[in-house]
C-alpha cells in the first residue's frame, strides 16, 4: 500500500494556461494509458482475425513481390529497385498512418474527451505509438528479407538510423497533437490530408531517386537543397543510403556521393526543426484542450 | 486541510453563432466576429475541507456540471486555478472509457489507466473490483455482450475501489438493480464515515439535506449561496421560483388573461394543507375573444421542477363548448397524497383544434404541504398495516 500513501500528498492543479513542463510531466504519469491505448488499438485492430500481427509483418513481402514482378515487366526502375522502393515506403507508411490516424483521434474519442478526464495528448500520441509498432514489425519483416536475399547494407552508416527515427518521431508527434485539435475546429482537416497526403507521395524521392529531382535542378539553376525542405526527404534518403548500401552511390548515382555527415547534419536539421514545432505544438494543444470537451 | 481550492475561477464558452465545423464556411465568413460568449461559470471562490460532503444545487443549465467538469479536469476553467490535494474518482460517466471488442478484465485495466492508475495497483485490486462488480464468470467476456446494468455496475466497481480521496458524484446513484444501488448508497455512506471528501452535484434538494453538510447553489452560473444545506435548500427554491416566472412573460394580444389560481382545501383558502385533506384548484380567467373548445391544463410541480400530476381538461365535456366571457374552473382532490414541501401549481389555456397556447401561468402559485406523521418523501402512501414475526 505504499504507493496508495504517496497519492495522498499528490496535488493537481487545474488551470487554462501551464508551463510544457508541467504539460509534459503529465502526460508522463499517464504513459501506462499511452501504453495501454497503443495494446488496445493493435487488439482491436486484429480481434477476430486468424493471422493477427502476420498481417502487418506480410505487408512488406506483398509489396515486395508486387513491384519487384510489375517493374520486372516493365523493364523500368533499377537492379534491386524493390529493396529501393521499400526504403521509402516503411518511411512514408509510418508517416501516413500517423497523420491519417491521428488527425481523427479526437474526433473519434468525443465521446471519452466530454467524459473522462485525461490528459487528451494521450489520444494522438498512441495512434504514433500504435503505427510505430507497425513500423518495427514491417522493419523486422525488411531485415528477414534482406538477410534471405543476401543483400550489402552499409553498415558503417547503420548509426545513422536511431537518429533518423528520433528525428521523424518528434516530427510526427508534432504533427499528431496539431492535426488532432485542428479537426476538431475543421473537420474538413481530414478530408484535406488524405488529398494532401497523395500529393506529399511523390514529392518524397520513393518510386524515383533523389539525385534525378538534383540533376533537374542543377540543369535549371535552382538550388540543389531545395527537396530538403521536404523534412521527411532527409528521413527517407538516409534510410535509403544504409539499407540499400553502397551501390546507391558508386555506379548508380542514386544519392548524392557525400560522407555520413551529409545525412547526419540533415537529420540534426530535422531534429531542431522538429523539437520547436513540437513546443510550439504542446503549448496550442494545451492552450485548446480545455475547450474541447465543450467544442466535441 | 482542504481537498479542493478553487480562486477566481470562471468559465466562458465561444459559442458559434452558426454552428458550421466547415473550413468552406469559416473561409467565406473569415472576417467578423462569429462567436458569441457565453458565461457558464462566474468567477468565483471555492474551497472542500477534507473529509467533507458538499453539496451544489441549481437548476439546469446553472452551471454545476461545468462547476464539476472544471473540478474533474474534463474543462479547465478559462481563469483561475483549482488545486486538488488527493486522488479523485468521479461516479459522472461510469464505463465511458470502455471498449466493446476487449473483454472485461483488459477494459478494469485501461479504465484505471484513464483514471492515471498503474497496471500494479490495478492489479491488486482486480479481484476486489470483480467480487463488487459481482461479474465472476463474464469478466472475460468482450463486454459487448454485457447488459447495461453490468456495463455500468463494472464502470461504478472502478471508480469505488481505487481508494479515491475525493468522490465527485452527479445526480443520483441510478446505478443497476436496486440491490446493486442500495450496495453503491452504502459505499457512499462509508466514504463520508472515513473521512474523504464528497462533492455531490444535483437538483434534488432531499438529497442535499440527507447527505451533505454543506450547499451551495448556482444561478445562472453565479455562486449564490454558500452555506447550510437548509438555509441553500431554501435560497435555491427562490431563485428556481424566479427562473419558473421569468419564463412566463403574458403577451398583451393574447386571447385568454387568467386573472387569478386559488388554492383552497374544503372550501377554505389555503397556503398550507395537511398531508391527505383535500384540495381544490381554481382557475379564473376572461376570454378576449371567442375561443373555440377550449382546453384547460392543471399540473403540480415539485420543488425540483418535476410535474407530479398534470391533467387537461377538456371544457367541451364539461358543457363549455366555447369561451366567452369570464369563466371559473374548479378541479378538486378529495385527498392530497403529498408529503412535506412546498408545492407549485402551473395552468395553460389553449384550444384543442389549434397548438397555439391562449394563456399560460408558471411559477406563481404554490402551497406548502405539512405532513404530521413521520413518513418522509414525496408521495404519502397508505399503510395498511405492518406484521413482524
């Protein structure tokens, strides 16, 4: 009963305005219901469904096998193009699950937020918890492939994928907590990302490589780091230079032929862009959610 | 010390003018301001001594459920801070946090963690919680199967066995079977005996004089009374009188004027009547102009606002086919069932082939009710008799 004694000296304040630390320390002392959401989104997700989890770990595989059979028809793309292409996707599929899925994680829960009290950036955050676990099984799932196919990673720039993550983590919950409150304001939010969303696709270098958009640049004159702009470009590209290895820069010419620090100062961009868009984040969230339960 | 300090707290909402969640529509009207204000909540002072049972009376749309929701933390207020010393469980919304497809047992878990409780406390305390909630052998069942009744006895099981210190409560515990409600009245009753602290929200006065040892009563989102249960009970009864009038605002073209209700009990004028005498009602009113079948509506409302006895009365079946004239319509009880309290009379007069209402009295009128036995409650039944063995 120890811990039942310690809540008898816990004082709460509920006020319109507090500090992004105290925002923050109280989503900390929630985290079991972050982790709880996260567990009760991937049961539901899965209840009554006889593969369960296999069926996020063989979306990888099946879009393996498609594109590596319709570019092999078509002639087009280049050798190993599907390990290519997956680079980019397991990047933009944890980018598009945690915008579409988050910016209705308010709207949906409406009737929770005028009911229960809790801290409502819970609600965003697990939909990036939940589509991060995804995430880490299709990676799983990429790493068997790559071990099965015997293929060359470049392992001297493996270092560079934690810090990529982190990065596009502080990213996407940014993005979460703004989206989510949006909608609630505009519901027309979420119509507007999944438009968004197809057009945000191909602006990331995926299907083609990153340094066809730089020679196109180079032969009009324009500014070679204008796709970075693009914060998840420099997610992407990174992921693309480590798994797909070495070849990415000797013969193809599919990256730019630079040292880890090029990627590595992309992503230190990134990541301070992202760690004030995610202050700036809290404190709009904070600044609304005591009217949401009101608006909903 | 206390559990719950509230200093300067208010509440207003921007309302939208024309509710439109579209981004069309907000484009199109960007510029202008198209939010109305709304004060739910006056700024105001408020503090709980631990272990103490407040209650907060008002009528709808005073304010108390905010006042309550800005306590809970589901609204914050828009000034002013409230500082909670303690762990508070609200019995507002029971299994609210609920999910269908999971089953019983993983539904305890996350509803605790909504409520900010570790898996490990939770854990210790699960069989207490299915042993209240009486669910042996459904807790892991997906609780899409369960009844309402257990739906909510499993929410109410949560939120009583994670020792809160503070128990926020909104309206009366309607909570399953009766046995189950008797069991959740208890568990109050206990808390108040162990010393934790009680917020009860309602619009029912007997609960606040059974349960709480202090009242405050909201009006129009203002803090009118802060003070004994008695003393609140009657302040809040005035203004509930006063809301009831200003409803009734008589249009000067309408075609019926009721002039005057008069209370009487066998023949005699009356302000107070003995439970079980009886009770006639008049209503005296002039037509302005020809009114066709005309219907009469009597009703008797209780200090809570709730109609005990309402009846129309069709003239047409009384030999009255049409108004014309001053007429007086005499209902009479031969005995009124009523306990102590004070009572309001309300009448309409409109024409049955028409909607439109000619005449309407609210808030008015009331009489008070003196019961000399010991029964207490609303309606005065008969007893027949008792038997014990």
């Amino acid at each position: 009963m120890s811990s039942a004694g310690g809540s008898r000296t816990e004082l709460r304040v509920v006020a319109a305005r507090r500090s992004i630390v105290a925002h923050i320390r109280e989503i900390w002392t929630f985290r079991e219901l972050l982790g709880g959401l996260i567990r009760k989104e991937l049961k539901v997700r899965y209840k009554n469904s006889v593969l369960g989890f296999l069926w996020s770990m063989a979306q990888p595989v099946f879009l393996l096998a498609v594109y590596s059979f319709v570019f092999s028809i078509l002639g087009a793309g280049f050798e190993n193009f599907a390990i290519w292409l997956l680079c980019g996707l397991i990047v933009w599929t944890l980018v598009s699950t945690t915008l579409i899925t988050s910016v209705t994680s308010i709207t949906l829960n409406a009737n929770l937020v005028g009911k229960v009290p809790f801290p409502r950036a819970v609600l965003p955050l697990s939909t990036f918890g939940s589509a991060m676990v995804h995430f880490f099984l299709q990676f799983g799932t990429f790493a068997v492939i790559l071990m099965a196919t015997r293929h060359h990673i470049e392992w001297s720039y493996v270092w560079l994928l934690p810090i990529a993550l982190l990065a596009l983590s502080l990213l996407l919950a940014a993005s979460a907590l703004v989206l989510s409150v949006v909608n609630v304001r505009a519901r027309d939010t979420q119509h507007l990302l999944e438009l968004a969303l197809t057009a945000m696709f191909w602006i990331n270098p995926i299907v083609y490589e990153y340094q066809l958009i730089v020679r196109w640049l180079v032969a009009h004159s324009w500014p070679t780091w204008l796709p970075l702009i693009n914060p998840v470009t420099a997610i992407i590209t990174t992921f693309q230079r480590v798994i797909y290895g070495a070849a990415a820069v000797d013969d193809r010419q599919l990256l730019p032929d630079v040292g880890a620090w090029w990627y590595l100062r992309n992503l230190l961009i990134v990541a301070g862009v992202s760690v004030v868009l995610l202050l700036g984040a809290l404190r709009y969230f904070d600044r609304e959610e005591g009217n949401l339960a009101e608006v909903l | 010390m206390d559990a719950i300090v509230a200093e300067g707290i208010s509440k207003v909402f921007h309302l939208q003018v024309n509710p439109s969640q579209s981004l069309k529509e907000r484009l199109v009207r960007l510029r202008g301001n198209h939010t109305r204000d709304f004060t739910a909540l006056q700024t105001m002072d408020l503090s709980v001594a631990g272990g103490e049972t407040l209650g907060i009376l008002g009528h709808n749309g005073s304010g108390k459920s905010t006042l309550l929701k800005c306590i809970s933390g589901i609204l914050k207020p828009t000034t002013g801070t409230i500082r909670i010393r303690g762990r508070i469980a609200s019995l507002l919304e029971l299994g609210a946090g609920f999910h269908p497809e999971l089953t019983g047992r993983e539904n305890v878990f996350i509803n605790a963690a909504f409520l900010g409780i570790s898996r490990a406390e939770i854990a210790r305390r699960f069989d207490d919680i299915v042993d209240f909630a009486e669910l042996h052998e459904f807790i892991d069942e997906p609780v899409k199967h369960y009844s309402s009744g257990m739906y909510v006895r499993l929410g109410f099981a949560v939120a009583i066995n994670l020792d809160p210190d503070i128990l926020l409560v909104d309206e009366v515990l309607a909570v399953g079977d009766e046995v189950f409600q008797q069991k959740c009245l208890d568990r109050v009753r206990q808390f108040q005996q162990e010393g934790r602290t009680i917020v009860v929200v309602t619009h029912a006065a007997d609960v606040v004089r059974q349960v709480c040892q202090r009242a405050i009563v909201l009006h129009h989102g203002e803090k009118v009374a802060d003070t004994r249960p008695g003393e609140a009970i009657r302040i809040f009864r005035e203004h509930l009188q006063g809301a009831l009038s200003e409803a009734a605002v008589p249009s000067p073209d309408a075609p019926v004027r009721i002039d005057d209700l008069e209370i009487h009990s066998s023949g005699q004028e009356a302000k107070t009547i003995t439970s079980g005498d009886p009770l006639e009602l008049t209503v005296v009113f002039t037509a302005q102009r020809r009114l066709e079948r005309p219907v009469v509506h009597v009703s008797i409302i209780s200090p809570q606002g709730q109609t005990l006895y309402a009846i129309d009365i069709d003239l047409s079946d009384h030999g009255i086919g049409a108004l014309d004239g001053t007429h007086r319509i005499t209902a009479s009880f031969a005995r009124i069932p009523l306990l102590d309290g004070r009572y309001m009379v309300s009448t309409r007069v409109f024409d049955q082939t028409a909607s439109e209402v000619a005449a309407v009295r609210v808030g008015r009128d009331e009489f008070s009710v003196l019961n000399p036995g010991t029964a207490h409650g609303v309606v005065s039944l008969k007893l027949d008799s008792v038997t014990a063995d």
